[in-house]
C-alpha cells in the first residue's frame, strides 16, 4: 500500500536542491512517500501615528521598538529612531501565520512611555500586510507603602487601611483609584495611572470595628508615561 504524507514546513529541508515553494518527494524503504512544501515567508509593515497631532518632539519620544509575537514567543523585532509624526515600521521573514504586535516609544533615557499594538496581524507568503496603529500614553504605577505612628496592626489598632489616589486638576481633586487592604499587607500596587504632575494619596486607617482610627497623606507626586514610583504614607492616631 502506497501512503502519502503532506507536511508543511517554513524552512528548507534536507535532501535534493530545491527552492522556496517547490515540492520535494522523498522516498523512504518502505516506499512511503513524504511531500515537502516550502513556502517563503512574508513581511509585515505597521504604520505608526501620534494621537492629536503630536510628534516624536512633542512627546519626547526619542526612539521606536516593535516586537511581533507568534503566541508568547518574540518572532521578530526592529529598533530605529522617531522622527515626525508618523512613518512605517516594516518587518520582513516571517513565516506564515498570525501575529500580535507592539510598538513601544521610548524616551532619551530609555523609558517606555508610549504603546500601541495591533492583534491578530495575518502574514501570508511573498506578501507585505499592512497594519496601523496609534501611540498612546502608557499608564503609570504607583507603590503606596504605609507605616502607623501610635498603632498596631491588628485587633488592638488598625485592621485595614483603605487608599484613596487622587489627580489634583486646578482646586478640584479627582479621585482615580481606591482600595482597601488588610493593615498588614504593608502596601498595595496601583497600575494605569493617567500621567500628572500633581498626585496625592490619602490613607485611612479603620480599626475591628469599622471606626476610623488614624489617617495621613502625601502630595505633589509625580507620575510620567510608563514610570513606575513608590511612595510611604505614615498614618497618625485620630
């Protein structure tokens, strides 16, 4: 009996001389025979913007990074510098298949203060798929670490401690971000952040009953595109 085996694969094999997209038939002693088809790989190109008009100078974005991934895995990357406010970022030998992208805008010092990622990017064989995408600001991180003057931790003093983050606009405070964690967790992780340049934290502290039992807070914080800053709140007795 005669079988036959098709198998698609991105790289040459070894065997007789071929090119990319020719058929190669192996025969082995059982008289099975495998068929090789080599397909040659694709580009992507990705254009890239600023939202409002802005430009790399504008935004203080010095330098570009995209990444393309095949799953978790990074098949392909490219780096080069921001001029403008717009261009393409083109990408070549990829395989066939489907890719999710990012482009990163890095600052001077190498911080990654803009993003913007397409999902789902379909490359196809000896050709170029075009993509688009819009450089938006990441968001920051904030790290509010607490200590307590005059209580414990604990049934005797403060059992958790609630966390207010708020973006000072003129005299108006807008509060952005709230948790409340159990007093001994020493601190909590705030993410996506919309950069400020006036920040502040207010920190409650509540005891088994509910009742308010000590408080503090800090301001003036700063918080850049894609920075990551860590702050201490001291809570005193009330």
């Amino acid at each position: 009996m005669r079988r036959a085996l098709i198998v698609l694969v991105g790289l040459a094999a070894c065997g007789p001389d071929t090119t990319a997209g020719d058929v190669a038939t192996f025969t082995n002693t059982q008289d099975t025979h495998q068929e090789v088809v080599l397909q040659e790989p694709g580009i992507v190109a990705v254009a890239w913007t600023f939202p409002g008009g802005a430009t790399c100078e504008s935004t203080g974005v010095a330098s570009l990074a995209m990444r393309v991934f095949l799953g978790d895995t990074v098949a392909g990357s490219l780096a080069g510098p921001c001029i403008g406010d717009s261009g393409s970022l083109i990408l070549a030998n990829l395989q066939p298949g489907r890719y999710d992208v990012v482009v990163d805008g890095l600052d001077g010092a190498g911080t990654n203060t803009r993003r913007g990622t397409v999902a789902g990017v379909v490359v196809t064989s000896n050709e170029t798929t075009q993509a688009a995408t819009e450089l938006t600001p990441r968001g920051a991180e904030l790290d509010v670490a607490w200590d307590i003057d005059g209580l414990a931790c604990g049934d005797g003093g403060v059992v958790s401690v609630e966390l207010e983050v708020y973006a000072q606009a003129s005299t108006v405070a807008q509060q952005v971000a709230d948790d409340e964690d159990d007093c001994e967790d020493d601190h909590n992780l705030f993410s996506e952040l919309a950069p400020s340049d006036d920040v502040a934290v207010v920190a409650t502290g509540f005891d088994k009953d509910g009742n308010e039992v000590a408080g503090g807070s800090v301001d003036g914080i700063t918080l850049g595109a894609g920075e990551r800053r860590s702050v201490t709140v001291t809570l005193t007795a009330r």
